[in-house]
C-alpha cells in the first residue's frame, strides 16, 4: 500500500497512483445497472430520476435492464405484499454477483402506510440484504440520487482480498436466499433469520 | 371466437416442451373436497387440448406491464387464442384500512391509488362524503379543486402517452418530453401541497390551505406554455408512421361492447360514446366553462392515443378560463368540524371523471366516525376487463400496444 502522504504529493506532481483495487471499484460503481423493476408508487419517481431532470446517467446508471441476468442492483421501489415477496426473492436470486439492493420508500423498508395490511410485507430486508434503506413516501428522485452515491461509497470501499473482503468474494457467503412459499395464513418462513432479526427491547430494570 | 385454422402439425415442431400435453397423459383430478358446494367436473377433452396451444405467462415482473400484473396468454401459432389477466401483487387492504381509520384518515390512502393522479383521487372522496355529510364547498375551493384536477388530467395523459410509445419500442425519448412537462406540473403541486405526487390536498368541505403567493402567475405561465408542447408532441408523434401503422385498426372496442362491460374515460369516448362525467355530472362548477369532448371514430388504440392528445388540449383551455377569474373568499366550509367527523346514518355514491375514466367511492355511514363500507370503483380494474376481447387473434406485440393503451395503474387495479 502506498503512503497516503507519498500519494497527495504525487498526485500535486501530476503522477497518479492507484491500485488494482481501487481501479476495480472504480469501475463497477461507476456502472451500476439496475434492474428495471418497480412495484408501486416509487417507481414512478425512480423513472422520473432516469428522466432528463435528475438524469441518473450522471452516475452511471441509466441503463435499466429488463433482465436480472444483467442487472448489478435491484430496487425495491414500492411496496411489497404477500403474493409477491416470492417473486421479489427469485429475481434477487436470479442476479448475477456482485449484486446490491436499494429498499425505496417506506413500504419497502417498513411496509409503511399499509402496514397494518394483512397482505402487505413489513419491510423486504425480512428476506433481502438490504445495501441502502431511502425513507420517504415516496422518496424523491433526489433521495434516490443519494442512495446511490451511498452505494457507490460502499463499494468503493469493498477489499477484495483478506478476510473482509466484499461479500460476493467470500466462498462461504450465500449468493441466494431462500423463497418464502404464499402459504395459507402468511408467508413461510415469515422472515429469513440470517438476514434479519426482530430488534429486542431491552429494558432498564 | 376462435381463429378457424387447420390443425397445426405438430410433428414438425422441434418444441416438444412447450406443447401442452394432450390430456389423456394427465391423471384424473382428484375428487372435489367436500366443502359443502359443488364443482361442475371439467370437460374430459378440452375443445382445444390437442392443438398445439402455447401457454405463455408475462409477468408479474415485465417492463410492459405497467406495474406487478400477470398475463395469462395462450397462443395459437403467433394468435392470441386466450388472454387472462391476473390481478393482486399490489393488493394493499385499501378498503379495510379505509373502514378501519376514520373518514379524514382515509383521504392520503386515496392518494395511493392511482399514483398518477392524486389530486382527482382526493376529489372524489370528498364529493362522496360532502354528499354523505351534506357540506357546501366555497366557490374558490372548487376553482382550485378544478385547477388541480385539470393540471393531473394533463400531467397523467402525457405520462401515458410517453408510456404507450415505450411499448412502441420508442425507448425514452417521447417519454422524456412529457416528463419534463410532468416536472413542471409537480413543482406547481409541490408548491401547492408540499408534496410532488402524494398531494393529500382537499378536506371536506374544501381544500387543506391557501395558494401560496405567486402560485396562480406561476401556473398562468406553465398553462401558457402547454399549447407549445402539444404542437411539439404531435409534431414527433400523430403523423408517425409506425404509431399508425402500430395501433390503426388495432384493438378495436365496439361502442356497444364498451357500454355493457362498464368500460368509462378515454376508452369509452374513442369508441364514440359521448360521455363525460363532466358533462353528465356537472360536479363543481364545470357548467361555468366551455369545454368539447373528444370522440373517437373507429375504437382503435390511435383513436386513444388521439382522444388523449385532445383532452388534453380542452384541459388546457379549461385551465385557462379558470385562471383569469379564481374568486377571493375562504376555501373551506368554516361550518365543518374535522374532529370527531360523524356524517348522520346514510350511504352515498361520489364520483367523477378522473383521467381514466369514472372514478367512485361508496360510503355507508352508520353514525359512527368510522364509514361502514368504504368501496371505491377504480376505473383501469374495469377497463382492463375487456383486454382478453379486444386482443382476440391478434399478435402479443400488439396485445402489448392495447394494454399500455387501455392506461392502467396497478395500484388502483387492486386497491
């Protein structure tokens, strides 16, 4: 690794220094594409973000692909119920890795205003990695801006190698996640207990 | 209504996969359960088991179906023999949650049904409770009411159109041009209602606040400026020669068939009828303004298209005699009391003429603050309908073109 301080000055020099690393990072979050996917009232500001307005081409990811096959993100944009939680899953399991999840708007982090809805999920991190949570009903395209320029934070800081290294370089890491069946009362299994767990009150006594 | 071909030869298929098995390889099904009614058995030999039939399943995620929507197709060859719509992936208890909060509870939800079109939502359930209720509405409020209505009317029908090319194969381009019109709109409703598409503006009796200073010479000036974009859009798209070739004589709705399937909106007039809840109704003060109702001649998807493109220009002129003279005074019924709202035991029926078509809500009250019933009759769920009758023997690309015409939001498809 090379000084930081070495760096700087290098670089006021005109000489630029990088890793294969950082170069590697570089280059895929600069190009996430997303999958082009929306559920519900999100959606329509997820489009709006790809429109010419807030343009998300500027950060490199205008190309919606139809397919989960070339997709590198997912975003949940809208909420997601009980019949299609399966279907959400399967496409997520579908996506080739390195793959990344935004959960747009309240319904897709909480189920939101419907949560109380018998047929409405509480949030897809129940099922999902979730990478960026947008709060917000719906979000504006701006949040979602944000949320990538997040993501795209987050991976520019993945290693590739040693023992942190980013997920989808870990052997033993899952790259697909169990799909939920419809069944007669509710989803089964109700929520997936490697990815999420119930937050536990704890009390002063 | 079936396409009287030959039977196809199957042996010449090298897709032994995709052909449905003939139904002598299936076992029998078992025994109904006995859960005190009776199931009429199924026929032994379907009349088109053996034909070659190809059952193709699009969605629920597919970029062509507007929103989490499945579409059985069986086809024939290329030929739509069926093609079954299957609703519920964005099913959200609307009319639970509406029974179960009370009646100002229920007004954002209604936001959430068509998400296009908040503010004509909102309309309509506060014409079913001031009914209910019995409230008068101030003049200035039904202005504004109007103003936002006829602004929504613009903005959706220009999303749709924008949405209906992309299923032409115009990837982005006309969508991008009614965008940057949409955006306009949104910032006037933004600034309206703090909110750019769930508005959640009107109460009963009236609407939740004043316009803000400079909001009318604000909407004066994006109004102005629609007529420009309407000539620039058909500029690029009327005369086309692949949306005509595309959608001319395609999905044809017989104004008969469209009357008896309850089909309402720009469906309905491009298959001339004359109908327009703004017209028949007269709710508001739309009696104040003049405006035409466009009609279609043939029913087909470019009648659609076109009927859209017209309303859309009787929107603006609506918009433009509403702006000149907005009367002063308050905006909402200082009568009305939203705490503890009790409308007296009784049951109503508001409606109007959203973008897509009739929109309604039906209310039985039983004194309570909670309504007893809350149904709403969504019009894309009605007008969808029909899809399976107007794509009979036609190619799935072009059963593509007549849902992305028929102008459905999942969200209220199923509530």
């Amino acid at each position: 690794m090379i000084d930081e301080g070495l760096r700087s000055e290098l670089s006021k020099q005109g000489v630029f220094t990088t890793t294969v690393g950082e170069l590697y990072n570089w280059g895929r979050k600069n190009s996430i594409w997303p999958l082009n996917f929306g559920l519900a009232c999100c959606a329509i500001e997820m489009i709006a973000a790809s429109m010419a307005r807030f343009d998300i081409s500027r950060f490199g990811s205008e190309v919606f692909r139809p397919s989960p096959r070339q997709a590198d993100l997912m975003i949940v944009a809208g909420t997601v119920t009980k019949k299609m939680a399966p279907q959400v899953v399967r496409l997520y399991n579908q996506m080739p890795e390195p793959k990344y999840v935004i959960a747009m708007g309240a319904c897709a982090i909480s189920g939101g205003p419907f949560k109380q809805g018998y047929n409405v999920l509480k949030g897809i991190d129940r099922y999902l990695p979730v990478d960026v949570h947008i709060p917000g009903c719906p979000p504006r395209p701006e949040a979602l801006l944000h949320a990538l320029i997040t993501l795209q934070e987050k991976i520019a800081g993945q290693k590739l190698t040693g023992p942190e290294r980013a997920p989808h370089l870990q052997e033993e890491a899952p790259s697909e996640y169990p799909i939920p069946d419809y069944g007669a009362y509710d989803l089964d299994p109700p929520k997936n207990p490697d990815v999420w767990q119930p937050p536990v009150l704890a009390r002063k006594d | 209504m079936r396409p009287d071909s030959a039977e196809p030869d199957l042996s010449a298929l090298s897709t032994g996969d995709l052909v449905v098995e003939s139904p002598a390889a299936v076992p029998a099904p078992p025994p109904p359960a006995t859960s005190g009614f009776e199931l009429t058995p199924k026929p032994a030999t379907a009349p088109d088991a053996d034909r070659g039939l190809l059952e193709v399943a699009i969605g629920p995620h597919h970029p062509s179906t507007h929103g989490v929507f499945r579409l059985n197709a069986v086809l024939d060859g290329e030929r739509i023999v069926r093609f079954k719509p299957v609703f519920g992936y964005l099913h959200r208890n609307h009319e639970k949650i509406g029974e179960n909060g009370t009646y100002l509870s229920a007004m954002p939800y209604t936001d959430r049904l068509d998400y296009f079109c908040s503010l004509s939502n909102n309309w309509a359930y506060a014409l079913a409770v001031e009914k209910l209720a019995g409230l008068a509405v101030p003049e200035r409020a039904d202005y504004i009411r109007i103003i936002t209505a006829e602004l929504t009317r613009i903005q959706n029908h220009a999303a749709l159109i924008g949405f209906l090319l992309q299923e032409l194969g115009a990837m982005g381009t006309p969508l991008m041009y009614a965008f940057r019109e949409r955006e306009k709109i949104l910032d006037l409703f933004e600034a309206l209602t703090g909110a750019r598409m769930m508005c959640n503006y009107l109460r009963f009796g009236g609407c939740r606040c004043d316009l803000p200073a400079g909001w009318l010479e604000e909407c004066r000036r994006v109004v102005e400026g629609l007529p420009r974009f309407f000539d620039e859009f058909e500029n690029l798209l009327s005369t086309n020669e692949i949306l005509m070739a595309r959608t001319q004589g395609i999905g044809v709705l017989p104004p008969e068939l469209a009357v008896s399937a309850g089909v309402t909106g720009p469906m309905l007039r491009a298959s001339g009828v004359n109908y327009d809840l703004r017209k028949v109704d007269r709710y508001g003060l739309y009696d104040r303004f003049e405006f035409r109702v466009p009609l279609g001649e043939h029913g087909d998807v470019y009648d659609r298209y076109m009927v859209r493109i017209l309303e859309m220009r009787e929107s603006a002129k609506i918009l433009q005699q509403a702006l000149r003279e907005v009367p002063g005074g308050p905006i909402v019924d200082p009568k009305v009391k939203l705490r503890n709202f009790r409308p007296k035991a009784g049951e109503a029926y508001g409606r109007l003429e959203s973008p897509k078509g009739e929109l309604g809500f039906y209310l039985i009250s039983d004194g309570s603050t909670n309504p007893y019933r809350y149904r709403i009759r969504p019009p894309s769920f009605i007008n969808l309908t029909i899809l399976e009758d107007m794509c009979q023997g036609l190619t799935l690309q072009d059963a593509l073109v007549i849902l992305g015409a028929v102008d459905i939001v999942m969200g209220e498809v199923d509530r």
